[in-house]
C-alpha cells in the first residue's frame, strides 16, 4: 500500500511536471523572436559559412586563407594521442601556423577533410562530422580517420578549435 502510495505521487509529480513544461514550450512557441535571438540566428548562419570558408581552404593547401578566419589568440586542442596532440594546446595564430599545418604539409601533404554534417551548436559553435583523407609521406599508407570538429566563435572569428579522432587508426597508418 505505501509502494502504491509513492508510485501515485510520482506520477502526479511527472504528469504536473510535464504540462508545466508543455505550456512553457507553447509559450516560447508564440512568443516574437527578440533583436536578440534574430542576431544569434544571424551569427550562426555567419559562423556556418566561416566554417565552410575553413574547409574549403584547408582542402586546397591554403592554410594562410584558413589562419585568417582565426582570431589571433585561437586555441587549438589537438585530439590526445594524435599525431599532433604531442604540443597541444596550441595557442595563437603563430601557433598553429607552425605547429599545426607546418607539421600536416610536411608529414600528410594532401591531407583532405571530407565533411559529411556541418551544424550549429548554439550561437557561437560549430560541429562537424567527417573523414580525415590522406597518405602518411613517412610510411605511403593511407587513412580514412573518422573526425569530428567543434569550432567556437568570437566576432565572427574561430576562437577555439576542438579535434576528436580515430587516433586507432591514425596511429595504424603512421606505422
């Protein structure tokens, strides 16, 4: 009887939890967009396009095009235990130039990011899904790594960049 006593009050709780929060969505439904959320919009369709800038270049070698879409302090966190997580965090644009694409030019020329999902995450992030193309130039085996990237934006510029990988198989390849 006590059991079914708790249980009731649950599902009271749960059933008056779930309408309070089914009125405050049809409330936010109804509601204008503010100035403020028509600039979030704006800023994510902005950082989108940046984002696709950054691909763009990157797939054609040109890293100058890409370091100028960052912000002169970006922070740039290389997944751990790849082949660039040795020096990260790499802070600033000089950073990065050396640290970052010096090093991919001459150990992955070529490299190419295939981009499969690129989405906003919020109004000051950006998420990609994809795949790391490329020869290792030390061992001439190829990879096909698994990546996703998550960018953050300040004034329209990258102020951070995050790296996830397949460090497996980028690891497997470098042998």
């Amino acid at each position: 009887m006590k059991g079914t006593l708790i249980a009731c009050w649950f599902f009271a709780f749960i059933a008056l939890a779930a309408s309070s929060v089914t009125g405050n969505a049809q409330q936010i439904k109804k509601a204008d967009k503010s100035p403020t959320q028509k600039t979030g919009e704006q800023m994510t369709e902005k950082n989108l396009g940046v984002t696709k800038k950054i691909y763009e270049a990157f797939n054609q070698g040109d890293f100058s095009a890409v370091l100028e879409l960052f912000a002169p302090t970006v922070k740039w966190v290389a997944a751990e235990n790849s082949p660039l997580g040795d020096k990260s965090p790499y802070r600033g644009l000089s950073k990065v130039r050396n640290g970052v694409f010096a090093r991919l030019a001459g150990g992955l020329p070529g490299l190419k990011i295939e981009t499969d999902e690129l989405f906003a995450a919020g109004d000051d992030k950006v998420v990609m899904l994809g795949y790391y193309d490329g020869v290792f130039k030390a061992t001439g085996k190829p990879i096909h790594a698994q990546v996703a990237h998550v960018w953050t934006f300040s004034g329209g510029k990258v102020v951070k960049f995050q790296q996830y990988t397949d460090t497996y198989q980028l690891a497997k390849s470098a042998k």
